[in-house]
C-alpha cells in the first residue's frame, strides 16, 4: 500500500466517470429534481455504472484508488446510525393499536429510514467517486464552466416558466402539494440550486485567474441566477443569496495576487482600491437583480422574499416556528440516537399539541431535523462534516492558485449559501440538490487529495 499525492491517469474509464459525475446532478434536476421513485432508481443505475468503471479503471491500472478525506467519514458515521435504528430492538407503535403486522426497528418509520439509507449509500458512493477523480488537472475548470452555463440555462427556464405561469413542469407534471419553479416541484429548492451554482459563478467573477473579457458573460450568468432567486418568492433563498455574496466578497478582499492571503500592510492602498470596487460592484450586481425582477413585473415575488407579503396571516415563519417547536420535542424525547432517518413526518403527530390540523413530512430546518431525526449522534455527524469542509475549503482557497482558488472559494460559498438556507427549509433532502452540493464540495476541498493505492495484480 502506497500513500501520497497522486494524480489520476486518463483513461477511458477515468473521464467516463468523471463525465457521470457532471451528468448525475444535471439529469438528476432536469428530472423534477429527482424526487419521484422512478428517478431515484435512474439516478442509482447511473452510480452503479460509475462503480463499474471504477472497477474496470483499477483493474486496468493495477490499483485501486480511493481517496483518504475526512469528509467521507461523517457520511458513514450517518449510515451506521440508520442500520442502527433498523435493528429489531423494539418499536414505538403498539402492536395492539393496529391490525396489520408492525415491523419492529428502532425507527419511528422503519420503511422512511430503509429509504432514506438507499438514497444517502447512493449518494456516498457518488461522492466517494467524485473526490477521486475530480480532483486536479483542468477538470475543475471545466466542471466549473459547465455548472456555470447549465445554472444560466436552467435559471432562465425557471423565469420563462414563471413569466409564462403554465400549469405544468414541462407541460407534464402539476405539482398540487407545492409552488413548482422551473424543473423543481418546490420553489424553494430551485432557489437552493441556484445558490449553488450562482456561488461558483460569483467566485469566478470577482476572484482572479479568468480574462476580463470573460467576465462579462460571468455577470450576466450571475444576475439572470440571482433574478431567478427573487422570482422564487423563497424568503430563504434570497437571505442565503446575500449570504452567498457576501462570502465571495471577503474571500476576495483576502486574496493575494501572488497566492495567500494578505498579511503585511504593503501596497496597502491598492487592496483598499480593489476591494471598493469589489463592494461597489457587489452593490450594483444586487441592485441590477432587484431592478431587472421589477422591470419584469416581479413585485409579488420580490416583497414576499423581503417578507413584507407572508403566506399567511399573522405569522412571518409560515408554520415554521410550530414545527420547529415540535422537532425539538421529538428530539428530547429520543435525544442519543432521534426519532429514526427520515422519520420526522411519521413521529410529527405524536407531539403535535394542534392534532389535526397540520400533516407534516419535513421539519423545515435540517438541523433541527436531523437532531429529531438522529439525535446527537446524527447531529454530531452534520456538525463534523461541516467543520471539516470549512477548515479544507478555507485552505484550499487561500493556497490554491489563482484559478483553483476563485474555484474553490466559488463552490465553498455555494455550500455555505445552501448550508444558510438549510436553517429555514430541508434543500439537500431534493436530490439533485444533494448530488450538486457533493459535487461543490468536491470542488472546494481543491488540488490533489491524498490518496492510498492497494495493488490488484494477481498472485
């Protein structure tokens, strides 16, 4: 066994997974955002494609490669958890209150959890994938243009579709339960993608390494990204969108032209030069989003997002502050180990003190959730992970060079945008969010990750 930097030959099997890495996320939104049954069983063949090809690039190399980064970890420590919950220790229903046949588990709703596990393993093996093969060359350049280009494109479906207000995704599929916008069923989880791909995008566009004369094309994919978060209506969304900004903005006040950050006071004057510039087109990049929604008659939209119009009367949180109530009543009830994955919807009732009148699936805050969901065990999981993608993305951008580090800044300001908008909706339980934010997060560990190769030639 061999351990060190290493850099992953191209082979035909190499760029083919690195080809299903981009294709995933994308097929994985243009199909509704991948909530029905029948995408997740498209997007699982997929995965299970890029297993084969990892398979056969090993085989042909020699070796197999997989990458050593922290990051993977609190994802198996979370699958753990749920095999945990499925063991048949007990059951919170009585089983004389029913006439059908219970599953025992520890679960709340052992059939959610078993689901939510398939879906997390494919999402795991997708990532475990990704940082193996991403990582180095020009392959995040141009995974970085390609997110770029494909969060115009679909950010300008969702506008068309929502000047055109049609009946259907597609013509197709009528979404009853929720606001559609663009491909996605939920308004809200639109606007999350477009966090993401709008952080790239704004890292790109006001860090370094990219021709002025490109940067143009840049801000125009930026502001068409950010008027499609206003015409969601997402309260949420907008907040993380600033937040967004507001990211990219201090990376880049940070940014040294000769790598690093700054950390003397030389040429003082010109960073205080550069950096108001950065504010003031920082400044005029909302104002233009603001302006161009209004132009285009999107003044509901745009007072909803500033909450001066609520969905309904008498409280700003849209039931959220209920909810959120009750979450942490599931979880103190079940504080080690929570409710069950994905269980929340099933457990809701049981501590709901307005019995009736709300039938809930979501806590509408993933961290509250995922304290309901998986106790302290399942939060410390999310916790870790999050830490550790701060501390690898935060080195990543100031070591980097130019480009890899406006890169890397872009996709950790994207991750940190969904991560905002996480406190006030649940965006990575929708699938292509999930596969895009793995994908940035690939992105933001930046350069070569550390790899161990265990030989696979025959005795």
């Amino acid at each position: 066994m061999t351990k060190g930097k290493q850099e992953i030959t191209h082979s035909r099997a190499g760029k083919a997974i690195v080809a299903l890495c981009c294709a995933v996320p994308i097929a994985a939104t243009i199909a509704y955002g991948g909530v029905d049954a029948w995408t997740i069983g498209l997007l699982a063949i997929l995965v299970a494609v890029i297993v084969i090809l990892w398979m056969i690039d090993s085989a042909a190399a020699g070796e197999f490669r997989y990458s050593t980064v922290m990051l993977q970890l609190p994802l198996l420590g979370l699958i753990a958890l749920g095999c945990f919950q499925l063991l048949p220790l007990g059951s919170s229903v009585d089983a004389a209150s029913v006439d059908a046949p219970l599953v025992r588990a520890l679960s709340m709703d052992p059939y959610a959890t078993r689901y939510f596990l398939m879906r997390l393993s494919i999402c795991f093996v997708y990532f475990a994938a990704a940082l193996v093969y991403v990582p180095g060359g020009d392959r995040p350049r141009k995974i970085a243009v390609l997110i770029v280009v494909f969060g115009t494109l679909i950010a300008l479906l969702g506008i068309l579709q929502k000047l055109a207000t049609p009946d259907a995704i597609y013509g197709l599929r009528k979404s009853a339960q929720a606001i559609s916008f663009g491909p996605f069923v939920n308004q809200h989880h639109f606007a999350s993608l477009m966090e993401m791909t709008s952080g790239v995008t704004l890292g790109l566009l006001f860090g370094a390494g990219i021709a002025r004369d490109r940067k143009i094309f840049l801000a125009l994919g930026a502001c068409v990204m950010g008027m499609a978060i206003v015409f969601t209506g997402s309260r949420g969304g907008l907040i993380s969108y600033l937040a967004v900004i507001a990211f990219v903005v201090a990376a880049s006040f940070t940014r040294n032209d000769d790598g690093g950050s700054y950390r003397d006071g030389n040429d003082a004057r010109g960073r205080a030069k550069r950096n108001l510039v950065l504010l003031i087109a920082a400044g005029a990049l909302i104002f233009l989003v603001l302006g161009s929604v209004l132009y285009l008659g999107g003044e509901a939209s745009l007072l909803r997002s500033v909450g001066l119009q609520s969905s309904g009367p008498g409280d700003i949180t849209s039931g959220r502050s209920h909810f959120w109530g009750v979450a942490w009543q599931i979880f103190l009830a079940n504080p080690i180990i929570g409710a069950g994955l994905d269980a929340f919807g099933n457990a809701f009732p049981k501590y709901d003190t307005w019995p009736g009148q709300f039938r809930i699936e979501q806590a509408h805050n993933d961290y509250l959730q995922i304290l309901a969901d998986g106790g302290i065990l399942g939060f410390a999981c999310v916790a870790s992970f999050v830490l550790i993608l701060i501390k690898r993305g935060v080195t990543a951008a100031s070591r980097s060079s130019n480009l890899n580090r406006s890169i890397s800044a872009g996709a950790l300001a994207g991750c940190f945008g969904i991560l905002i908008h996480s406190f006030f909706d649940f965006p990575l339980r929708t699938p292509a969010n999930a596969f895009f934010f793995l994908l940035l997060v690939v992105l933001a560990a930046g350069g070569k990750v550390s790899m161990r190769s265990r030989k696979t030639s025959a005795r």
